[in-house]
C-alpha cells in the first residue's frame, strides 16, 4: 500500500498538479476543436517535455487524452460536429436534446458521466494493473513476440479504414521500424547512404507528421465552411429524473468501457459504441434514441472516459498500446528514457503510481471545470480553422526542429504530413501505421531473439504455456472475419432457399 500513497504525495507536488490542470485544459480544447484530436495533439507537444521530469511530463499527456474525451461531446451537442471520433454516438441524441432546449442538460450529464465512468475505471486500474505486471513477469521473447503481433492484429481488425487498409498500414509501419543500423549485425538497412538515416527513424516526427500535420491540412479541406456556434446554454445541471434516468446507463457505460479499453484496439470509441447499443437494446423503449434520449448521452460518454483510462492498463503494464494515443505516451516514455512493461512499477513506482493517482485529481478538474467552461468554449468555436491551421503548422515544425536541432526532421514531418493527409483521403487510418511502427523494434527483437531460442523452429511458440494461449488468440482474432463473412454468406444462401421453397 505503501507505494500507492507515495504515488499520491507525488501527484500532490505543485508542479504536478499544475500540469495535471494544464493537461485536462489542453485535452478539453482540443476536443473542442474538432479535427486535431489528443493524438495529433501530444505528438505536437512532444518536444515540450524533453524539458520536464518524466512523471510530470505522462500526468500532463494523460490529461490531455481523457480531457479531450469530454471537449469532444461541446461541438457534438452544439453543432453536431465530433470533435473527437469517440463523441460520434453522442451526436445521435446530444443535438437531439440541444433542438429542445435543453443542451445544458446534455453537457451536464455527459459531465457526470465522464467523472464517473473515469473514476471507476482508476480504482479499477488501481487494483488491476499491479497483478497484470506481476504476471507479465513471466513473459520471455515469444510471449511479446505474440503480444506485438495481437495488438497490431487488434488494432487493424477495428480500424475505421477496414481489414485490409489497417494490414497495409501496419505493414508500412513495420518496414519503416526496420530503417537503420541492424540491432544484431549492425548493418545498415534502407539507409540510401544517408547519415541522418543510420540510426533509424525518429519517432516524433513521424508521429507529429501523421497525426499533426497530416490531421491540420485534412480538416482545411474538411472545414471550408463558416461554422456557426450557438450563442447561449442554459440550466446545466441536470434534474432528479435525468440523473435517475441514467444512473443505470452510467454504470453500464463505466463498467463495459473499461473491459473493452483494456484490449489491444478496443479503446474509447468502440466503447463508445457498444454502450450506445446496450442501452439502446435493453430500453423498453428503443424509439426514443436519437430524439433525445438522455441515456443515449451518458453511456457513450461514460464508456469512453472508462475506456480512456483503463487503456494505460496494457501500455505501464505491458509496454504495449492499446491504440494510436497510446503509442504516441508510449513515445513519450522512451524519449524520457523509460520502457514501460512489467519492470515499470518495480523500477520506477514513482512514475506508475504518480501517474495512476493524477487521474484521480485529473477526473475531479474535469468535473468542477467542464460545465462552467462551455461558454469559452462556444468563443472557441468562432474561430475559423483558417486561423488556427498556420499558427499550429509554425509551432509544429518548430517542435520538430528543436528534438534534435535538424532540418531534417522538419522534412521528415512535412512528408509524413502529406502521407497522412493522403491517407485520410484514401481512406486508411494512420493508427496501425503508428502502433506498427512503435511495437516494430520489439517484434523484431523478440522473435529473433526466440528463433535462436528454439534453434529456428517456429513451432516452439506453441510448446509454452502462454505463448500457446496467444498463438490461439492470435489465429482466432485473424480469422475471425473470414468466419462471420462465411457465416453471414451460408446464411444468406439459407434465406434465399427458404424463399424460393
């Protein structure tokens, strides 16, 4: 126990705390904001925090991403604009409420929601985390081996770009992890015989690039049109009966969100999603979602922040990401010089209870500060994209030069922040590419690390005990497409008899 209230003595320091409020505002606005999102965000900010402790540097990115959780739902009941894809389901009776006149009871029980589901989701990652490190202490080469490849799996099998774009993506993203000097032999690889190649890609500007530059020209194009903020919202604290009405949706939402947030490309908007149909199937009276049903607005935004939080679970206790925002914390920690997996909460306890404990507090700032900020944030979205776009390209590139004083990163960012602007307008979803790059040097690593260990013979994966169990999960998750396709085709066939009979 100890740990843990040391944890809290070091999120109380004040420049922790002061961090922990700059990062849940930071997150808040760029929910608000749609388009930028907290990935694109802390890849921005990447470069800030070569100049801070490690443990304050993750409380503030932390912030940033469960405070964008709730900002998303402002623009998403205002405007009918997402500002975060985990805000897309919150639309649906959000706005819905807003038609009515009542916005403010939207955004009040979204902010409820979010505290709740959060909070739940750090007790439980409270509790959670430690045995999953403990366990994960039995993990050798195959088992991360396995582990790399099941969360890049994951990932790609619930991307927004579909099956095969994500495998692409991933596949890219793995053969740029190879760029460099070998690890075992020290050749070089796809180097062109360029020395600012020799020691690999940097993850920061490609990540800033992607996420950054690539997400700022797709909204330009996105967001050509004026958008009109509403002018006043009123009565933000909701009824009695709304909050008995969605007691039941708030801790549906909190409790499936954090399952669903702990797995390898589950996250905040499948959760998002999953909440919104439960609800919507367990209501006696289905009809009322998307006009206005006030359950519709708490179980998504319940899920997500669950979701958000209960993902750190696999990145501080396995070192793998469970999404594209987690790899980019996940850069972040090795920048600082710490690899977050099973060692994390032995070697550096200060770091993974700091961390764990600032949620707390940051879920509590969340509460006090989001309901009484909407009218900034109505300001906020007066401002035309056309405004805000320069001055965050300027402070982008600028990031990217001061990491290691090149302009070759700076050229490295504007690449990949036109790959990433291709890709949006391809259709594929740079979150596989990230997470593939990032996990790229362990898979290496790992599997040839445990070829030598089996003298080369792959079948060795399945003789462990756990590297078996993920070998199963691994073949089950990539084949599991091609059954429901095979599945929902017979079944198909079935109907067409019965109908010709």
């Amino acid at each position: 126990m100890s740990p843990v209230l040391d944890g809290f003595a070091v999120v109380l320091e004040p420049a922790n705390l002061l961090y922990c409020l700059i990062g849940v505002v930071i997150g808040m606005l760029v929910g608000v904001l749609p388009g930028l999102g907290p990935a694109a965000t802390i890849a921005i900010l990447l470069p800030v925090t070569l100049g801070i402790e490690p443990v304050t540097a993750i409380i503030m990115l932390a912030g940033i991403f469960y405070g964008a959780q709730y900002g998303g739902t402002v623009t998403s009941v205002l405007l009918r604009l997402p500002g975060e894809a985990s805000s897309v389901v919150t639309v649906f009776d959000g706005h819905a409420l807003a038609r009515q006149g009542r916005a403010g009871t939207a955004l009040g029980i979204a902010a409820i929601g979010s505290f709740v589901g959060g909070t739940l989701s750090v007790i439980a990652l409270t509790l959670v985390a430690p045995l999953v490190s403990e366990f994960a202490l039995d993990f050798g080469p195959p088992e991360y081996t396995l582990l790399a490849l099941l969360g890049i799996l994951l990932v790609a099998t619930v991307s927004n770009g579909g099956l095969l774009k994500a495998l692409i993506a991933a596949a890219v993203g793995l053969l740029l992890a190879t760029v460099g000097r070998d690890g075992f032999t020290s050749t070089e690889r796809f180097t062109f015989d360029s020395l600012s190649l020799a020691d690999g890609l940097d993850f920061v500007p490609i990540a800033m690039g992607l996420f950054g530059l690539g997400e700022i020209l797709h909204t330009l194009e996105e967001r050509h049109r004026a958008v009109h903020a509403p002018t006043t919202v009123a009565n933000v604290w909701p009824s009695r009966s709304d909050l008995r009405q969605s007691s039941g949706a708030i801790g549906r939402g909190g409790v499936l969100g954090f399952l669903l947030g702990v797995l390898p490309g589950g996250g905040a908007v499948l959760a998002s999603l999953a909440a919104y149909a439960l609800e919507k199937r367990r209501s006696r009276h289905p009809e009322r979602f998307g006009h206005g049903a006030v359950e519709g607005v708490a179980a998504p935004e319940t899920a997500n922040n669950a979701a958000a939080t209960s993902s750190f679970i696999p990145l501080l206790s396995l070192g793998i990401p469970a999404n594209a925002t987690m790899a980019v914390i996940f850069g972040a920690l090795l920048i600082q010089g710490i690899t977050p997996g099973p060692q994390l909460v032995t070697e550096h306890p200060e770091l993974f209870w700091g961390v764990v404990n600032s949620m707390y507090l940051g879920n509590i700032l969340l509460l006090i500060m989001s309901i009484p900020l909407v009218g900034l944030f109505v300001r906020i979205l007066r401002i035309r994209p056309s405004v805000l776009a320069p001055i965050t390209v300027l402070i982008t590139l600028i990031g990217a030069y001061t990491v290691n004083n090149s302009v070759f990163d700076m050229g490295v960012v504007v690449f990949f922040g036109v790959i990433g602007y291709l890709m949006k307008k391809l259709g594929f979803d740079p979150g596989p590419l990230v997470l593939a790059f990032v996990l790229g040097s362990l898979l290496e690593t790992s599997l040839r690390r445990s070829l030598l260990l089996f003298d080369g013979d792959p079948s060795g994966f399945a003789t462990r005990p756990i590297s078996g169990t993920l070998v199963v999960l691994f073949l089950a998750v990539a084949l599991a497409p091609a059954v429901r396709k095979a599945w929902h085709h017979r079944k198909a066939s079935l109907d067409r008899d019965k109908e010709t009979v």
